[in-house]
C-alpha cells in the first residue's frame, strides 16, 4: 500500500480511504517480527504491537457492532484486547484484522446515509450521558481517530524494539529502492540485550531504518 491514501470521488470513499491508511499504518510496525518479538513491552507501557493491532481489530468489530445494531455475545473484554492468548499468532491477529476491515467495507457500503442515526449505547462510562445518537459518519471519524492514534503508540513500540520507523518499515515492505529519502528497513540481530528506549545509542545503530534528510 503505498505511504498515502489514493485521489477520492467522494465522502465514503474518502472515510474508508484514511481508515484504510490507519490500518496499514497500524499493521505495518509488525512487519518483519516474530510472534515473539511483536509481544515485547519495549517501552515503560505494557503495550505491544501484537497488543495492539489486536485491541484495535476489535474496537472496530465493536463499532460495526454498533452500526448493524448487533449483539456479540462472546465479545473479548476490553483488557484481553491487548493480551494474546495461549497458541495465538501474529498472523492470527493480523488475519483477525483483515477479516474485520472487510466486514467494515461491507457494511459501510451497503449503508444508505452516512448520516443515519446511531444510537449511543448506555453502558460505557467514557460514551456521553447527553447525547442519544452519533451518525454513521461520526462513527467512521471515530475510528479513523483511534486507529490513528493506536498507530502511534505501535510505532513507540516498535523503534523501541529494534529502531525501525514507519517509513523504511513501509519501504522495505512495499519493496520501495533505496533513494536519497528512505532507506529501507532490514532485519537486524535479533539479540536485544537491552532496549533502545533507554540506550539511544542503539535506536539507529543499524542504519537502515532511518528517514534520511
């Protein structure tokens, strides 16, 4: 996917365009980890890139929940979003998330106005008392505000972990040359013996993943 959304004809085009972009954004700090790798707390949080795109696949499920009106009974509680479970992958997570964007697609496709009233579920405590519905629109800005967000915290995470940055990360995934802009990302040692974040010697002691200016 390339490092920007494509030219939009219209509103829901666009809502899913940039929704689009925050994922791959989200999902590309994974690039090139291990299961492993990808559920190291590399920084003072406990997040972690797995964590993450987990929690976001399902804070999106959730949110089509709301949109169809539906029901989940074996909905993950908002703690275990972050946690892998026993024998769960990266690629479960990740395929976790692709199914999720599909059925986002889908739904938002198939509704008539993105200004459709959404009902504001009584029940979560940080959702307003005040107001009674969002729309159909509000709820796609909505997302594209927390993935974009969550996209952030993964890319802490992940220079932690071994230095790489989004942009050589994108590069070295989309197979972009070299050029006197980015350099594209290659696996390092994986013997990390300490962690970037408290020795900044090491955030670009390998030299590829870097953005170069």
């Amino acid at each position: 996917m390339p490092g920007l959304p494509p030219p939009v004809p219209d509103e829901r085009a666009g809502l899913l365009a940039f929704l689009d972009q925050q994922r791959d954004g989200l999902t590309v700090t994974a690039h090139g980890l291990t299961t492993e790798q990808a559920t190291i707390a590399a920084s003072v949080s406990p997040l972690t890139v797995l964590g993450l795109i987990k929690h976001a696949a399902h804070t999106e499920r959730g949110w089509t929940d709301i949109l169809l009106g539906r029901d989940r009974p074996d909905a993950v509680g908002y703690d275990d979003t972050f946690r892998r479970l026993d024998g769960e992958s990266l690629e479960d997570v990740l395929a976790l998330y692709r199914e999720v964007a599909e059925e986002t697609h889908r739904v938002v496709a198939a509704e008539v106005d993105l200004g459709r009233a959404v009902p504001v579920p009584p029940d979560t405590p940080w959702f307003p008392s005040d107001v009674r519905a969002w729309s159909v629109r509000w709820v796609l800005l909505h997302l594209i505000e927390e993935t974009a967000r969550h996209a952030g915290h993964a890319d802490i995470v992940r220079e932690s972990i071994d230095g790489a940055t989004a942009f050589p990360l994108l590069a070295a995934r989309e197979g972009w040359p070299e050029s006197g802009v980015v350099r594209p990302w290659r696996p390092p040692s994986l013997q990390i013996t300490s962690s970037p974040a408290a020795d900044p010697d090491r955030r670009h002691e390998h030299g590829q993943a870097e953005v170069l200016s």
